[in-house]
C-alpha cells in the first residue's frame, strides 16, 4: 500500500496537509556542500510547513541537526557501502542505494504530497520519475549536478556511445517530470532550455550563511603566518579536487608562473591530492603547501588563508555544474581567478560585478600563469570589501531559502 504514514501522522498530525517530503543522499553539513545545503534548506522547510519528512541515509547523524524537531519526521535508509574508487563497484552502490529511496517513496509519500529532492545519488531522479507515475505526487528538483553530461565533460562516456544516448534520453524524461526545477547557474538553466525541458525552472544560484563565515585580514591569518608566506600573494585551491577540478591544468600553470611572490595553497581533499603532492615534491622551488581537510582548525580559518581564491573546472562543465567554493570565498571577501569556461555562472558573475576577480579559459595554462604573475602586481587592498558586500546582497542564506519555500507553495498551490 502507498503512501503509509501512521508512525509520521501520530508525531506530526494535521492529516489532511500535504507532507513535504525532502529527500537527499547528503544531509550532514560536515560531510561536503551538499550536505550543507540540504541541512540549511530541511531547517528553513520546517518552519514554513506543519508536515515535513526527510528521507535520507541512516549513516547520516541526523540526530544531531536542529532540523530534527517536532516538525520533522526522519525515514532512513540502509547505507550500501562500495568501492567508491572503483567504477563498476561504484555503479552497482549507487544503483543499490537509489532502489532503497524508491522503496522508501512507495512506502510513504501520498498523491499529492511533495517531494523536495537533490540529484544525488545518481539514479534517484529515475527512481522519483517513476514512483511519480504510480502516486501522482508534486515534485521540485533542486539542480546541482546534471546528469549525464557530466559523465560525458569526466570523460567516462563519449556523447557518440549508444549508452550515453541511452542515458540522455531517459534522464530527459526524469527532468521533465519535474513539476518545477531549481537550476543554481544561468549557464545551466540554457542547458535545459537547449535539451527542451518544458517543465518551470527557476534559477537560484548558490549562497552562503553570512554569519557563519567571518572576513579575516589575511594578515592576520595564521595559517599565512605559519607558512612564512607574510610577503607572498597567496593563491588558494579550497575543497575537492576531483577529476572535474582541471587539476592538471592548474599544476602547468605553475611551472610557468615567473613572479616569485606567487604561492600556493591547497587545503582540501579528493582523488587529485595525491597528484599535487607529488608535484609539489618534485618542484621545490616553487612555494607549495598542502592542508587536508582533517587538519584544518574551520573552515573560516582555510577561507582566510589566501589572497586570491581558485575555482577551478575542466573545460566543456558549462552548465553542468556550479563549484559552491566561489560563494564561500565571496563570504570571506577574497577575489576570485575562475578558471572555467567563458560562459559559466562563475565567468558571468565576475564580468556582471567588478572588483570580484578575473577569468581565464580552461586549458590555456600559459595564460593562466600570464594572469597570475599580473595579479601579483596588483594592489589587491584595493577590492577590500567588494566580494563581501556582494555575497550579502546577492547570495545570502536567508533568501535563497525564502525563495525555495516560496517556490514549494506555488507548486502546491497548483495541485488544490
């Protein structure tokens, strides 16, 4: 039976109300962004809807969110532990993982409920398309990775392969389905209109809590301090580096960097880390410290260590992705050297709003060293402020959550 909800009734009550069902693979803050964002977005829904549900992974401490009220009903699921450095295995988690969400659908979401959701793991926008064809429930997708373009931009699956059609063709439908689509980037919400997708789609873009991450003169940074970097223009890559980060791109660019003062920073984790060690062993005379994510005291501290802060990707993510790092880096009022493609959300936002950074084209490391060693002749006390001051008109928390809430009840609004 559909749509079973009596443990949920008895705690929430008001049966008649339409439970707004958030359903994520990540829902712990500490565990990565989208963990961050989805535990901000569970708190804000709950205080705007009387019957709210999160259905999420067990392995997540949930219990120590302050989403976990009197409003909100938790439904875990069994983690599925695999391989995650191992293709196959890795398909066969996610798949296990995304069956176990869709069982979790049947058994509790009713017509007309609506399920908030991410696109993490991959096969759960495939598994809500179709229980939405049994239960006739609402449904919004908030849009941070899309697949499977981004299998193609790795370079796992060539847009020419049979089964990346395959893929394209059934995720479009998923996408479709959506009664409304929140997209994070412009660059992305021209995606979808280029694949036809006909359902709303509503762009909101990334945002940070402003008081959670504090500006920091970058004198008084002690990680700057410990390094001896003092008298260095400090270029810094925060959070992963993956096989999307354009990684390699950015260690030519190294070599080829002529100012001194130009140093470099890598304080985070991922599968390239142990790349940019190994080139850091190999060219001592270049400033190169790295900083794993367990040894750093907060994430304020890891913001403030720098001058210039790097967002990074390979080309061809336009529109597939939107590195959040860029808005934790406005936050801490550090400029940004996005090196992505011309037309990406974080290229746009540097040209729309001066004296937030400067752009470089993936793969043209020649250029990507030209532009370094002419910001490190840059008075950069110059822009002192700007970043801050357009991450709290632009990209602060409290409205980007006021505008998801506002959004749910219009779908909801559409199904009375």
């Amino acid at each position: 039976m559909f749509g079973e909800n009596t443990e949920m009734n008895c705690k929430l009550g008001n049966l008649n109300a339409p439970t707004v069902f958030i359903v994520s693979e990540y829902v712990d803050p500490q565990l990565n962004s989208t963990g961050y964002y989805w535990s901000k977005i569970i708190h804000g829904v709950s205080a705007a809807f009387s019957r709210v549900a999160v259905i999420c992974p067990e392995g997540s401490k949930f219990e120590q969110y302050p989403f976990e009220s009197s409003r909100v009903f938790v439904y875990p699921i069994s983690e599925s532990s695999y391989k995650k450095n191992n293709l196959l295995f890795r398909l066969f988690g996610l798949l296990n993982l995304s069956s176990k969400f869709f069982v979790k659908i049947l058994q509790h979401v009713r017509r007309n409920d609506l399920i908030f959701s991410g696109t993490n793991p991959i096969f759960l926008l495939l598994c809500i398309a179709l229980s939405k064809k049994f239960i006739h429930f609402k449904w919004v997708l908030l849009v941070h990775d899309v697949f499977p373009d981004n299998l193609a931009a790795a370079g796992i699956l060539r847009k020419s392969n049979y089964f990346y059609q395959f893929l394209d063709s059934m995720f479009t439908l998923a996408y479709q389905s959506a009664d409304a689509m929140i997209v994070i980037g412009r660059d992305m919400e021209a995606l979808f209109r280029k694949k036809q997708i006909t359902g709303q789609l509503i762009y909101q873009p990334n945002w940070v809590n402003k008081g959670e991450i504090i500006p920091i003169n970058r004198k008084q940074s002690a990680l700057i301090q410990n390094l001896g970097w003092d008298n260095k223009v400090v270029f810094q890559f925060f959070g992963n580096a993956g096989r999307l980060q354009g990684i390699d791109n950015l260690l030519n660019a190294i070599t080829k960097v002529m100012d001194p003062r130009a140093a470099f920073l890598f304080i985070g984790e991922g599968s390239e880390f142990e790349m940019i060690q190994k080139f850091a062993d190999t060219h001592p005379q270049k400033p190169i410290a790295i900083i794993a994510n367990k040894d750093l005291n907060s994430r304020n501290a890891g913001l403030a260590a720098c001058d210039v802060a790097i967002v990074s990707l390979i080309a061809g993510m336009q529109g597939i992705g939107v590195p959040s790092k860029s808005y934790f880096s406005l936050a801490a009022d550090r400029p940004i050297l996005g090196v992505v493609d011309v037309n990406s959300e974080v290229a746009q936002m540097i040209r729309q709003y001066d004296g937030i950074g400067w752009h470089c084209d993936p793969d043209k490391p020649q250029e990507l060293a030209a532009l370094i060693d002419t910001i490190c002749k840059i008075d950069l006390s110059l822009n002192i402020g700007k970043a801050r001051r357009l991450m709290e008109e632009k990209y602060d928390e409290a409205p980007a959550i006021g505008r998801y809430i506002a959004s749910l009840k219009l779908v909801l609004a559409d199904s009375n």
